[in-house]
C-alpha cells in the first residue's frame, strides 16, 4: 500500500505538472503572468490527478500487463 500512495503522489505530480503547463501554453502563450497562471492551474490539478491515479493505477497497471503479453 506505501509503494501504491508514494507512486500515485508521484506520478500525478509529475503528470499534472506537465500536462497544466502545457494546456497553460496553448491556451495563453508566454504571456507575462505564465508561471502564475500555471501554478494556479498546477494547484487545481494535482489532487485530482493523484485520485485518479491511485484509483485508475492498479487496473491500468493490469491491462498494460496484459497487453504486454500479448504482444
């Protein structure tokens, strides 16, 4: 279960990190107020990402193994 709650923190820093900066981008371009823009964005979307990450994880963790097989 720890390995689980610290892989799901992680991961869903670091795909919502990514992933608002990137929507950020598109949306607003390298406006001045870029990086507070982000992080807004950044701060919203963490917690929903580690959620679903801790909940979507051990399936989709499933399947790719699956697939992998398969393959």
């Amino acid at each position: 279960m720890k390995h689980r709650i610290i892989f799901a923190v992680l991961m869903s820093f670091t795909l919502s990190l990514f992933m608002s900066a990137w929507i950020t981008y598109l949306n607003i371009g390298l406006h001045p107020n870029f990086v507070s823009f982000w992080m807004g964005a950044w701060v919203l979307a963490w917690p929903a990402a580690g959620v679903i990450s801790f909940i979507a994880g051990p399936f989709l963790h499933a399947l790719a193994h699956k697939l992998a097989v398969k393959i």
